[in-house]
C-alpha cells in the first residue's frame, strides 16, 4: 500500500500522514524532510543558494527514490505535484489524496504551525490570504488531478485528525 498526500502548504500533510501511518500500519516520510535529510541542508537553503529549479530537481529525484518503498504514507511539498510529471508519476505508484482547504484555513494552519516558511514568512493576514489565493490559482489545475479529494477544515482537535484519517483510510482502501 503506497499514499501520497498532496496539496497547499498547511493543508495537513504531514499531520494527518502521521496518524495515518501509524493507524495502517505503514511507514511515514514527508518529502521535504527526506531532502533536508538527504542534502544536509534546508530547504530554504536549497532555493536561496541553488535557486528553485535546483531544488525542484532534488525534490523530483527525491519522490522517484520514497515511492519505490513498499507500504508507505508520503506528504509531498504544496509544490511537488505541479513540476515535471510529478503528479501523473504519483497517480500511477500510490493512492493519491488532495487535502482540499479553503485559504482561510491554510492560514490558520500555517499561523498555528509556527514553522519557518520561507514563502510567506513575514506576511500580515491579509497578504497571506493574496498570496494563498494566488497559489491556489496555479497549483489546484495539478491537485484536482489527484485519485481522491477530501475536503478539510481547520483542524483544532484529535477527533478531527481521527476523522480525517478514517476518511481517506475508506477512499484508499475502496
């Protein structure tokens, strides 16, 4: 059993890939930890000292090397499905799930996270919001090309999470 998660920044990814990981009995990795990991660098490091079509290189090579693991739940960086054939490359290895959110609550989630995110750090929430929307214009053509779409909201408790993950645990196992 192979899942990727997908979609924007803050989405859940890498929350609920967790949880889900743990409750199938299947191995987590988020992408962006696997190349920090792998480089011995940060992302962020990556973009501003290579520039980002170094870093989307990386990260393309990075997806080909996790997804051939067996029985494994990836989260994928928000921009990961949009490069090279990334997301038709993912729909045919795994199950993939777009965790749909409004950008409103994108924004709760990435002022909640408390992570550094270079692209939007330094934002006030009204430029977040742009910005998030903005993204969501280019970035969704890719996600929509997803196997499955569960809608998500902010997400403040565990109920939620176990919710969340009982649902794409249904549409993945189908």
């Amino acid at each position: 059993m192979k899942i990727i998660l997908i979609g924007y920044m803050g989405a859940g990814k890498t929350t609920l890939g967790k949880v889900l990981a743990k409750q199938m009995g299947l191995r987590f990795c988020d992408l962006d930890w696997y190349i920090e990991e792998k480089s011995g660098t940060t992302i962020s490091q990556i973009f501003m000292q290579k520039g980002e079509a170094v870093f989307r290189k990386k990260e393309q090579q990075a997806l080909h090397e996790v997804i051939g693991t067996d029985d494994i739940v990836l989260a994928v960086g928000g921009g990961t499905p949009c490069f090279y054939d990334n997301i038709d490359f993912m729909n045919q290895q795994a199950h993939t799930v777009y965790l749909k959110a409004t950008s409103e609550t994108l924004k709760a989630h990435i002022k909640m996270g408390g992570a550094k995110r270079p692209l939007v750090d330094g934002k006030t929430d009204e430029e977040l919001i742009r910005y998030i929307e903005e993204s969501l214009k280019e970035r969704e053509p890719y996600y929509l090309k997803a196997q499955h779409v569960l809608e998500i909201d902010t997400i403040t408790r565990q109920e939620q999470i176990d919710q969340y993950v009982k649902d794409i645990e249904l549409r993945v196992k189908g």
